[in-house]
C-alpha cells in the first residue's frame, strides 16, 4: 500500500514526535491531530513516499523502540533529527520523494532574500539611471538657455508693422499703376491693400529672418550648441552599483547564494569561508568582515557596473569588482578595466593577457 510515513510535532509537547504512516496528505493527518485536546497546531516535520507504507513505518518503529512512549501509541520521545535520521536509514532506495519542513523553509527564505536584493539592486540602478537623465536633461536645459539669447539677437529683424507698411504701399502703388484712370483711392482699394499687404508683410519678414538664419555667424553658433548638446549626451554616467555606503543594513537584506558557505551568526560576527570559483577553478576566500562578504556574495550574483569605452565613450555593462580586458561592443576596442562596487578604473600598460569579459 502506497503512502507517506510522517514525522510530525507539537509545541506543547517538546522533544516528543509522532511517527506513523497515512495514505492521504500528511497535512491532512496533521489538522486531525489538531484538535481542541492541543494547544497548539501540529506540525509536520518529515514526510516520504514509499510503495508498502506500513511494513515501512514498522521497521522505523523497531529502530526506535527505545525511544517509544507507549506500545499502544505512535509518539517517541526523541528530538525530529533523530527520527529523521532512523527514516532515512530505513529507507534507503525506496523513497520516492520526500519533504523537510526545515530545508524547505530555509529554502524559500533563501530564495525571498535573494528576490528582496536583486530588486534592491534594480531600484537602485533605476534611480542612478533616472539621476543621470535629470543631470543632463538639466545640462542640455543650460545649454540651450545659454545660446537662446546669441541666436536670437541674430535673427532679430524690424517689427512686422514695418513690414506691413512697406507690402501695403507696394500694393497701393501696383493698383495705381494698373488702374490710372481711377480719381484717388476708393475706400474698398485702401482695405484690399491692408489685406495684401498683411500677407505679404508676414512672408517678407520671414524671409528676412531665414535669410539671417543662413549667415556665416548664425550657422558658427549653431553648430557650437549642438556640439556641446552632443558632448553632454556622449558624457559618461554615473556608476549604478551599490556602494559600500548604499549596502543594506546588517541583517535587512544580505545577498543570499546557493553555493556559498558564508551564513551571518550575529551582527558584527567574523563570516566564515565559502567557496568561489574564479579562472584557476574554487578557491577558499576568506570573506573577513561582513562588509567585504557582502561585496563577494555581490559580485556572485552577477551585479554589474556601467562602464564608458575610452575610445567611443560609449557605455557597457561589467561584473563588479573584477580586472578584466574588456571589448567595447561599439567600436570593438580592446582595453583593461578594473571594476569596484560604484565605479572602475583604467588599467594602463595592456598586454591583452587578461581575462576576457561579455559585454
């Protein structure tokens, strides 16, 4: 008969375990021993599919004979590793699958931890990013402020009532020239002239004002703002890393990673070593203080640092805190950099030796 055999506890009952077997959920079995006689709720600690549940949950009992409270009862006083530990023995290869309350706790807080950081690391480069569009939005705002009042006072021309005038009177002339025989200006003449002359004053005046925009002086200036709008937007930004200062605070959010050995006892606690792998293969890295784990765990979980090409200026994503010969994916130059937590360094003296990195 196919079931799970459970380990189950109570906080009421410290140091005692239940072990039996059931073929529904062990949840299940554990609300109906849930009832009004506990105070508490108990808990499954350990749980394991197998093919013939109770001649299994027979053999554990025997191995821990010793430890039962009662022949008549399925409770042992012996702590949940013990009792872990005998399942596990007994059950060798016939397991199918099985559930620990305490891996898998630990599991999913791990796994929250490293959510909680990597969003902390998003907000972060989201907000260096977004400061960086405000400071050049704010710089290309100076620029253009700057060089308003030059081009304009370039292209100033007379008023347009002066234009006006002069396209009223050349129409007042036209008509008469064309119409000799007319005795003076009738009043219908006089407002047809103000018409034309309101039309045409408009498109002398802005011919006057494109021909100021064609000059030597005019195009100069011009070219010198766009010069410096596009050396204000080529200008490198800001590193969007988390600094030393921008770290969270010990024991709000620390970078968690599968394969690291460094786990925080108690704030200011010396970390123990853990295991990293870098170009000649695992090394033991003595993390030290909990500032430096932090930049290590960092640098595992891939957090990247913006970099400017010293040839394009153009800018690339880096691990942090690594010495690497970059390839710049604009313009393909090859150069050496090493990278920190909020910013790099040009290495000089390149030998093209290094350790390659993906842009």
């Amino acid at each position: 008969m196919e079931g799970y055999v459970y380990v189950i506890s109570n906080k009421a009952m410290p140091n005692f375990v239940k072990v039996g077997f059931t073929t529904r959920s062990p949840k299940e079995r554990a609300i109906e021993l849930s009832g009004t006689a506990s105070p508490y709720p108990a808990v499954v600690e350990y749980s394991v599919f197998v093919d013939n549940a109770p001649a299994f949950e027979r053999e554990v009992h025997r191995r821990l004979a010793a430890q039962r409270v009662s022949k008549s009862r399925e409770w042992f006083k012996c702590s949940r590793a013990k009792a872990i530990e005998v399942i596990k023995a007994s059950a060798g290869s016939v397991a199918k699958w099985e559930h620990d309350r305490e891996v898998e706790e630990a599991h999913a807080l791990a796994q929250a931890r490293e959510a909680r950081l990597q969003a902390e690391i998003r907000r972060r480069q989201q907000e260096a990013e977004r400061a960086v569009a405000e400071a050049k939005e704010t710089a290309r705002k100076a620029i253009l402020e700057k060089y308003a009042p030059q081009l304009a006072k370039l292209t100033t021309v007379p008023d347009f009532c002066v234009f006006w005038l002069i396209a009223s009177a050349l129409t007042v002339f036209v008509f008469s020239v064309l119409l000799p025989a007319t005795k003076g200006m009738s009043t219908g003449l006089v407002v047809v002239s103000c018409l034309i002359g309101l039309v045409a004053g408009t498109l002398l005046q802005e011919n006057a004002r494109d021909r100021k925009k064609r000059s030597h002086q005019y195009i100069a200036l011009e070219a010198a703002r766009d010069a410096e709008l596009n050396t204000c937007d080529r200008s490198p930004s800001i590193a969007t890393g988390i600094g030393p200062a921008e770290r969270p605070a010990a024991g709000a959010l620390q970078p968690v990673n599968n394969n690291s050995r460094a786990f925080r006892q108690s704030d200011g606690q010396q970390m123990q070593h853990k295991e990293a792998r870098y170009d000649g293969g695992p090394k033991s890295i003595d993390t030290g203080t909990p500032a430096k784990a932090a930049q290590h765990e960092a640098s595992d979980n891939g957090a990247k640092v913006n970099v400017t090409c010293p040839a394009c200026e153009k800018l690339m994503r880096l691990p942090i805190l690594k010495k690497v010969d970059a390839t710049c994916p604009h313009c393909r130059n090859v150069f050496r950099v090493s990278t920190g937590t909020s910013g790099f360094t040009y290495v000089p003296d390149w030998s093209g030796n290094g350790r390659r990195a993906r842009c």
